[in-house]
C-alpha cells in the first residue's frame, strides 16, 4: 500500500519533470533565432516521435545555447543600462561647491542644487 503510493508519487514527478524539458525544448526553439526554420520542425517532428530520446539528445547537444539564449532573454541590454547611469564626479567637492554657489546666488533652486549633489556623488535622483 505504502510503496504503491511511493511509485505514483515518484510517477508523478517524472511525468510532470519531463512535460517541463519539453516546453523548455519547445520554447528555446521557437527563441533560438540562429537555428533554421527546417530544424525547427525536424527537432518539432523528433519530439513527437521519439521524445524521450529527443528532449536528453536536444538538452546534451545545445544545452549550453539554452542557457546562454536564457541569460539573454532575462537580462536584455544590461551592459547597455549601466551606461546611461551617473557616474560619481572626478571632482565632487569641487562640483558641490559650484552648485552651492549657484544656490547662494539665487541661480538655481534647492531641488535643483540636490540633484547636482546628488550626480555629483554618483547617485541616482529621482527628485
């Protein structure tokens, strides 16, 4: 009674573990914008015949684009956001003191001399 639960429940999670690397497969698929539209349907129609086989070939043959074309697709243009973020002044007591000026002589307003501070030191306003 009890080992018979035992292999259901051990069924269960291998049915359901396999029903995931297919969709895994399917998706990377349908992502991967290097692989031919021919390869697509012969990896498809593979997987519809034969699939145990196909899912463990797919995953040991283009396992390492899988994860490369998945690093790409949860972080797009990463490098690209950290070049539009402030970086702190070579000079930063030098540029506060600009602005502090600037305050003082009725230039520019309290907001305005916060945020050079603040890109002066290198951080974000969102002021």
């Amino acid at each position: 009674m009890i080992w018979d639960i035992f292999l259901f429940m051990l069924m269960a999670f291998y049915v359901v573990a396999y029903i995931f690397v297919v969709v895994l497969v399917i998706v990377d698929l349908f992502r991967d914008d290097t692989l031919a539209g021919g390869w697509k349907a012969l990896w498809i129609l593979f997987l519809v015949f034969v699939p145990m086989l196909t899912a463990l070939v797919y995953v040991i043959a283009r396992g390492r684009g899988m994860a490369a074309r998945s690093a790409r697709r949860s972080h797009p243009g990463a490098a690209e956001v950290d070049d539009y973020r402030p970086g702190a002044s070579a000079d930063p007591s030098g540029d506060i003191a600009k602005a502090k000026e600037l305050l003082d002589a009725g230039v520019i307003s309290k907001g305005e001399f916060d945020a050079l501070k603040s890109k002066a030191l290198g951080n974000q306003y969102f002021g």
